[in-house]
C-alpha cells in the first residue's frame, strides 16, 4: 500500500529525496509532495510503503494509505478512545466513516454521526454508529448535549468546515473543577479559512482542543492493525468502497466527490 505517511519516522530524519527517472531520453523529476494516486505505475521513496499479505485484495485496501488511516487513526492515536467512552463525529463521508468504525471496534459508546444527508446517516449505521443528527435540521450542539448528559468525551470535526471547528467545542462534556479535565475535541479535516473560538469555553470547561495530521498514524504499527480488521470483518472496506470509475470516467468521479455524492468512498479502476 502507497501511502503519504512516512514508515519508520523518527526525529532528526531527512526528507525524503524526489526520485528521477529517465524515459525515452528524457529525464523527469518526481513531485516533492507523496501522493501517489490516479497512475499504474509510480516510482516513490521506500518508506512511503507498506508490505501486505499476498492473498489481501489490493483494490479496496487502497484507501487504507488515505481515508482509513486519517478517520480510524484520530480515534486511535490522537483522542485515545477507550471503551464506553462517548464519541460525536461530524462528517460521515469515507474518513468520518473510518472514525466511526474504530469508535465501534475500540467499545465506545455512544457513537453519534452528525451529517446533513440523511442517507449518510443511515449508512453509518452499518459500521456502528448508534444514533444519527442532520445538522440541517436539528440543533445537534443542544441534541448530543442531552443524549450525554452534558456532552460527549470526544468530538471530531472530520469535516473541517467554520461551523463544525466552532460545534466540535461545544459538544464536548465540560470538566469538574477541583476533579477532572473535559473532554477532547479533534479537527481532521483541512480548514480553509479563519475561525474565532470561544476561549472561555475552552479554559473554564478544561477542555482539549487539538488537531489530528494524518490519524497521528505510524503506518508500519497501524496498517496491519487495519489489514486485520478486514480480514476479521471488522473494518469491511469492501463496503465502504460505494463508487467505483474507470480512467475516463475521472472528470466525474472529482465532480461527485466535491459535490458530496460519493456515499462512502470512490477509487478508481485502472486496466
């Protein structure tokens, strides 16, 4: 599996060398940034590689190196979650619906998708969301606070639109002082543009505000974790893979995916 997170990090490592290769005579120097999608063949830095088992499918474990990785590692590495404990996230496309499936398989509870389609919402059940809120109807900050008594232990803003950066703080449960810290709120998803905070709900709720890059992921840890999920059925990537395209089919399979169309997850089919 091509993934964009390096193996084996660790400080002080150099970055990785932009590979070149000559071709028909012509020399071609690779992009710096490790993305390595939409192509049969790439040529890419070892550590940006994950060996799997050769009776694996190499078809839906693609987007373990991407969406699997960003969603089921924020609930893993970077908030934690243990088992009972409470779980909002805002977004249930492919990496809100990674999240949701490792808050199920870690035992947390309650886990509530918030969404604006209702069925995304429906969808997410499948892999184990316990309660679904469309934030287009519903007041989901006001909602999550009665369905927890005060409010969830985790939020993940898988989204990262102003709107959710602001909701993901109010729906986490505030903490008792002279006894224990709030809850944790997480940003995954990429702001595009400034957004104000309440500051007073932070420090007077001692609540944890942080940022997830990439899952807070070690690939050469997570990603047999994650191939063991599937072969386990616990992680059925099979289903989360809604959309499949061909290369000529490329100009609409971005249009869905910015339009939100996509269900779950696309990838495209190269033969």
């Amino acid at each position: 599996i091509v993934t964009w997170v390096p193996r084996d990090a660790r400080p002080g490592m150099p970055p990785a060398t932009p590979p070149a290769v000559r071709w028909r005579g012509k020399a071609f120097l690779f992009e710096r940034s490790p993305i390595f999608t939409w192509a049969r063949h790439t040529l890419v830095d070892a550590r940006f590689v994950v060996a799997i088992p050769r009776d694996v499918a190499t078809d839906v474990t693609a987007i373990i190196g991407c969406a699997v990785l960003t969603g089921a590692g924020a609930v893993l590495n970077t908030a934690r979650v243990r088992p009972g404990e409470s779980v909002a996230i805002f977004g249930v496309g492919g990496v809100g619906l990674s999240a949701v499936q490792a808050a199920a398989n870690v035992g947390a509870h309650p886990i509530i998708a918030v969404d604006l389609s209702e069925e995304k919402l429906a969808f997410a059940q499948r892999f184990g969301a316990t309660h679904g809120l469309n934030a287009a109807t519903t007041d989901v900050v006001s909602e999550i606070q009665q369905l927890t008594g005060g409010g969830v232990d985790y939020a993940f803003d898988a989204i990262g639109a102003p709107q959710t950066q602001v909701q993901i703080l109010q729906v986490t449960r505030p903490g008792i002082l002279g006894f224990g810290d709030g809850g944790m709120s997480i940003l995954v998803g990429i702001p595009q543009q400034p957004v104000s905070l309440d500051l007073k709900t932070l420090v007077r709720g001692q609540k944890i505000y942080r940022g997830s890059w990439g899952g807070s992921t070690r690939p050469e840890r997570d990603f047999p974790l994650y191939i063991r999920w599937f072969q386990e059925g616990k992680l059925p990537l099979e289903a989360l893979v809604t959309r499949r395209y061909s290369l000529e089919q490329i100009n609409e399979a971005v249009e869905e995916l910015a339009q939100g169309r996509v269900l779950g997850r696309s990838i495209l089919e190269l033969k």
